[in-house]
C-alpha cells in the first residue's frame, strides 16, 4: 500500500529544476533548427519554461514596488517582447548545440542547474536560476548565467542608470524602441 502511494506521488510530481532546464533545451534546438521556424514558434516553446514576468519584475527591483499596476503590466509586456525577440534572434538557424548538464542544486524555492554549451568546438558554461511558482510548484526559470554574466544582473545594471537618467518612462520608451527594432530584424 505505501508504496504504490509513493509510486503515485512521485509520478505526479511537477518536474525538478534539471528536467525543466534538459526540456526546454530539447524543445528549443528542435524548433530553432527546423527549417523555416519563426521567432513565434520559438517564443511558443520558451514560454513553457521562461518566466519572463519574473524576470522582468526582479529586474526592476525595489522601483518595481512603486509602480501602479498599469505600469507594471505595460513594462512586463514590453520586457517579454524584447526578450523574446532577442532570444529568437540568437537561437533561430544557430542549428545544434550540444549540451553537457552539470550539477542541480536547490536551496528553497530556489535553484540552479549548471551545463556547458558547445557550439562549433566552443565550450560556454551557462548556469540557469529557477524558481518554484507558488500555487503549482512549477519551476521556472528567471535567469541565465554565460561566463559569469548574469542577464537579470545586467538588465538590473542598465535600468537602475536609465531610471537615474530618464526616470521610468524614458526606460520604458527606450525598450520599446529596442523592442520594436528586434522585431523588425527577425521576421
């Protein structure tokens, strides 16, 4: 009896940090290399697993907290886009990687999963941060790592002396013009 309840458990469970980081990368290069894939079917597959919204309001930090929830919504909404479009950018006709998973590690609802990216003989180590959603317990990932260069760090970096310099609505209008010119590039 305990074990077949064991058994039911442990195959209705969400999956772990590493299995969500081993499928989405399977479910990207499978649609990256087909011939005449789109950055919207590419979008369609990384949505499973990126959280961009995370991503987004953690690249904001504390000025996140201050804004209204149109501001928030507008922001999201325009992170997302030129998040996508920058992804869709550099994986479209890329072909194949291949990948080498390292170590997982959790910490709460908190993880990492190591792996190395080779790419034409080149080795780059890329380290994804995940988080586990509330409610469903999904992970998700919110950051990744390449040679010890964070995008979350970075965006939080670029928008801290954009805010400073142009106050919310200049970041903002400066990621919609980038967003729009991404766009542009891959369709």
């Amino acid at each position: 009896m305990f074990a077949s309840l064991l058994a039911a458990v442990l195959l209705t469970a969400a999956p772990g940090p590493l299995d969500v980081v081993k499928s989405g990368n399977t479910d990207v290069q499978k649609v990256a290399s087909a011939k005449g894939a789109t950055a919207d079917q590419l979008s369609k597959v990384v949505e499973r697993f990126v959280d961009f919204g995370e991503l987004s309001k953690r690249a904001l930090g504390d000025k996140w907290d201050k804004l209204t929830a149109a501001q928030r919504k507008d922001f999201s909404s325009t992170m997302e886009g030129l998040l996508r479009a920058s992804y869709a950018q550099k994986a479209l006709g890329q072909g194949k990687a291949q990948v080498e998973y390292g170590k997982e590690t959790v910490e709460g609802n908190e993880a990492t999963v190591g792996t190395t990216v080779n790419v034409n003989r080149d080795k780059f180590p890329v380290e994804y941060k995940l988080y586990k959603t509330a409610g469903k317990g999904e992970w998700r990932i919110y950051d990744i790592v390449t040679d010890d260069v964070s995008l979350l760090e970075t965006y939080q970096g670029q928008f801290r002396k954009l805010i400073a310099d142009k106050g919310f609505d200049g970041l903002l209008a400066t990621l919609k013009a980038k967003k729009a010119q991404l766009e542009k590039s891959v369709q």
